[in-house]
C-alpha cells in the first residue's frame, strides 16, 4: 500500500508544479488561481469579514489562498501531512495570522471542539476513501462552532479510469494523482448528512486570462462548455459546496 504521507510530500511539493517558476508560468498562461479567488469571493459573499474569524484549510498547496485569507485579516490555521511543505511556507510566507499543525493521514482535525468560524478544503476530499472521509466530516462538525461553515470544493462525478496508472516495477495500480473515490450527489448528502447544505453547484471553472484576448477566449470556451452541460454530463466539473453546522 502506498503511503498516503508519501504521495502528499510529493504533490505538494513537485518543483515543476509548486515553485515560482511553476507560479509564474501559471500566471503567464492565465491560469491565475480561479479555484482560490472563487473560494474567496465565497467567503465574502456568504459571511461578513470579521477580524479575527478563525478560519482551519485542510492541504493548501502552494499557499495562495491561505494568504489571501490571513492578508484580508483572518486568522487562518492550516494543518498538513506534509511537514516538507509547513516548512518551506513558514520560510516564504511569514505571516502572524498563519499557524500550523501537521496532521496525519488518519485525517483527524488537530482542533479544539466548536472553536472554528469556517473550514475550507479545496480538492481534498477525493485523496480519501470513503472511511477517512467519514471520519473528516464528523472532524469538521465536531470544530465547527454552532451555525458556521465549511467551504469544500472537490470533483465532480469524476471517471477515475481516465486517469489510471500501473507502476512497472511493483504492478500497483492508482490514480494518476492520487484520487481514492468518485464523489456523486448521493455520496454528498450520505456523507454531510448532519450539515445543513447551503449550496451545491457544478461548476467549470473560468479562467482570467492576462488580456483581453485570452479574457474572450476562455469566457467564450466556459459559456460553451456550460452551455452543452445542459445536454450531456461532460467531465473536468466540479462541486462546490457550503455547509452549516
């Protein structure tokens, strides 16, 4: 079996993908975060700033929206399996409103009982299987305090075969990046069937682009690709969901 911590180091801490390199290249194609600023703009939407509001994210990558959130006066608790990646942010994004907790792949929630204004987790949830996602949800409703919200996005309806590899050596057989289950509406509502589900959405995502070409280009394929959603279930979608205690 392969060590969940292992796989965590690794994709969290890829060179091509997680350096500034990698940063600037995104930026340059247009790629510029949608996931993490539509995170965002949700938190805003749904719950009014206030200064002090304890937010905990599950696995944050390359530290983008964890800093947005601490810059716009959050406090923000990120907690990780890789001690790699804690290290290297604490290094290059030095900020008091950011504390962290390395956890491990049991995926419970290093937190106090009710003591959390918000969870977020942005395509986390399908690096689990269906038990460890049982226990991250009674996690995040056991930190959540009374009446507040959980932001967690992760794919939707996702064919893992596409995506499957076999390792030459040992013959293991696993998704390409470490995906455990195929999450539905069913699973959804089975899974947070204690929470109040706010909002569910499918949604593509709709990338900015550095000018006004690439602005048209990848609106015009967005529309698109929504557009013909409505008549067949096409892939690379995902949900985004808001969920009160």
């Amino acid at each position: 079996m392969v060590n969940d911590k292992r796989m965590w180091d690794f994709f969290q801490n890829n060179e091509k993908e997680n350096s500034e390199g990698g940063r600037n290249l995104r930026k340059q194609l247009g790629f510029s975060y949608p996931r993490q600023n539509s995170f965002f703009n949700n938190v805003k939407k749904y719950i009014p700033l206030k200064t002090g509001d304890k937010i905990l994210e599950i696995g944050f990558w390359d530290w983008y929206l964890l800093n947005k959130l601490a810059s716009n006066g959050y406090d923000v608790i990120w907690q990780d399996l890789s001690d790699i990646n804690i290290e290297q942010t604490k290094k290059q994004r030095k900020n008091d409103k950011i504390k962290f907790k390395l956890g491990d792949d049991s995926w419970k929630i290093l937190i106090d009982d009710e003591s959390l204004d918000w969870f977020i987790a942005s395509e986390v949830l399908e690096h689990m299987s269906d038990e460890e996602l049982q226990i991250c949800a009674s996690e995040i409703y056991r930190c959540l305090k009374s009446g507040w919200y959980a932001f967690i996005s992760f794919p939707c309806r996702e064919n893992l075969d596409n995506s499957t590899c076999i390792c030459p050596e040992c013959w293991a057989v696993f998704h390409k990046v470490w995906h455990k289950q195929r999450r539905d509406r069913e699973k959804i509502d089975k899974v947070f069937k204690k929470f109040k589900i706010i909002k569910i959405r499918e949604r593509f995502y709709r990338y900015p682009g550095n000018n006004k070409i690439e602005m048209f280009c990848w609106l015009l394929m967005y529309y698109i690709r929504t557009f013909v959603n409505l008549f067949i279930d096409l892939e690379n979608k995902t949900y985004f969901l808001i969920l009160q205690k």
